[in-house]
C-alpha cells in the first residue's frame, strides 16, 4: 500500500508542495499524510468489497481517519471541514445501492468530489505554509486533479469491473455504450484543455506555468489511455458479470 499511495503522492504532485515547507515540517507532515491516505485507502476498500454496509465497522474507519488528522495538528472543527468532501463522495459510492449511478452527475462535479482525498492532502500542505496560498493558490490546482481522476478511471476500468465501485468511465460504458462515452470523455478532456489554456496561459507567474504544464501533459496522456483502452475494450469486451450490475440485477 505505501508503494500505490508514494506513486500516487508524486503523480499528484504533492512532493512539489511539501518541498515549500521548512525541513522539520516536511518530514513530520510527509510520514503523516500517507498514515491518513492509508486510513483512506481503507474506507475505499470497504466500501467497495462490501454491499451491505454495517454503521459500525463505518463509524470505526471514520475514527481512523479523524485520528490521523488529529496527529497531524488539527482539532476538532478543522478536522470536520477537511473531512466535508469525503463525506460527500461517500455518499455517491453508498448511493450506488440505490441505483443513483454517478452518471446522472455533470462530470466535472462527479470528479471534483472524486478528488476529495488528494484535495484534503493539499488543504493540509497548505495549513503548514500561510505563505503558499498567497503564491500558489489551491484552486489553482482544480483542473490538474479532475484531469488525474479522470486518468484513473481510464486506467482502472478493467479492474474495477470486480468491485462495487462508482467508475464513472466504466459505468457510462455500460449505460451509453463505448462510442457515445468515448465522446464525452474525449471533449470533456478537451475542454478542461481550454479553461486551463484560458487560465493560465498568459500568467507571468512561474508556479502557475508550471501547474499550466502539468495540466496538459496530463491531458494529453489521458487522451492516448482513453483511445488505448476504447479500442482494447471494443476489441475484447467487458467482463459479462461487471460486479455492480450483477447487484443491481438481483
């Protein structure tokens, strides 16, 4: 898990932000924010292994991830602000059993809540420097993490056919059908290419740039996987028993 959370860190670019703090706060914080993520990663898990879900075990893993929020320096009312969007993306993953499938969402609210985790990691980073948001300021880094949890979707839409899991690509492909959703990604990619050309183009602002740069490396591989796997997916198929529709047929 450490492995999938440093590669998720540094595809997020997280390193780049912890690299503004002073040397003591960015070791504490860095041990500290993969023991949340791991806290994280585990509400996921269970959410996604597990379609009846049990209050309990539920209140046991939130106390896990308040926890660790706490150990970073937070009290109570800021751990409860920072936890507000993962409260909300929960909500659209236990809404699956009730047939509220994320597609009746506008993508670009769908991932922005998807990219609560990451978006909380940064809230953190950016706590630990007064001076950060000044520079750099967090929404600035919006269209980067839609563009990123877009790319995982993509990524993860053979292996997510195996748990109950709200992969909004997978889920439209099943809905829509491939060449209908093919579309919609691939304009919806190119658009986000648009705001972050209209955003940041034209600022003097290396930091700004630099995040403008990102952007659309990132675009432009998200584009190549989506064609990649369209093609790998009208060539082979999805699996005939994709796990969350088998619980919504029974």
């Amino acid at each position: 898990m450490e492995q999938k959370i440093k590669e998720l860190f540094k595809y997020r670019k997280l390193p780049f932000l912890l690299n503004t703090l002073k040397s003591k706060d960015k070791a504490f914080l860095k041990k500290q924010l993969v023991t949340i993520q791991k806290t994280i990663y585990n509400l996921d898990y269970y959410l996604e292994s597990n379609w009846k879900i049990k209050d309990k075990k539920l209140a046991k893993l939130w106390e896990k991830i308040n926890n660790s929020i706490y150990d970073a320096g937070f009290n109570s009312n800021e751990v409860e602000k920072l936890t507000t969007h993962i409260k909300k993306y929960q909500l659209h993953e236990l809404q699956l059993r009730d047939n509220k499938l994320p597609t009746r969402l506008k993508m670009e609210y769908f991932y922005y809540y998807k990219s609560c985790d990451v978006r909380l990691m940064r809230e953190i980073i950016y706590a630990f420097n007064p001076q950060l948001p000044q520079e750099l300021p967090i929404s600035d880094w919006r269209l980067y993490d839609l563009v990123t949890e877009i790319n995982d979707d993509i990524e993860d839409v053979f292996e997510d056919q195996y748990t109950i899991n709200g992969n909004y690509f997978l889920i439209s492909v099943k809905e829509f059908g491939l060449d209908e959703t093919s579309k919609t990604f691939s304009d919806f990619l190119n658009n986000l290419l648009g705001k972050s050309i209209q955003k940041f183009s034209r600022s003097k602002k290396s930091n700004k740039l630099r995040i403008h740069f990102y952007t659309i490396k990132r675009i432009e591989e998200t584009i190549k996987l989506l064609e990649k796997n369209v093609e790998k997916i009208r060539s082979k198929g999805l699996n005939k028993k994709i796990v969350l529709f088998d619980f919504l047929n029974k």
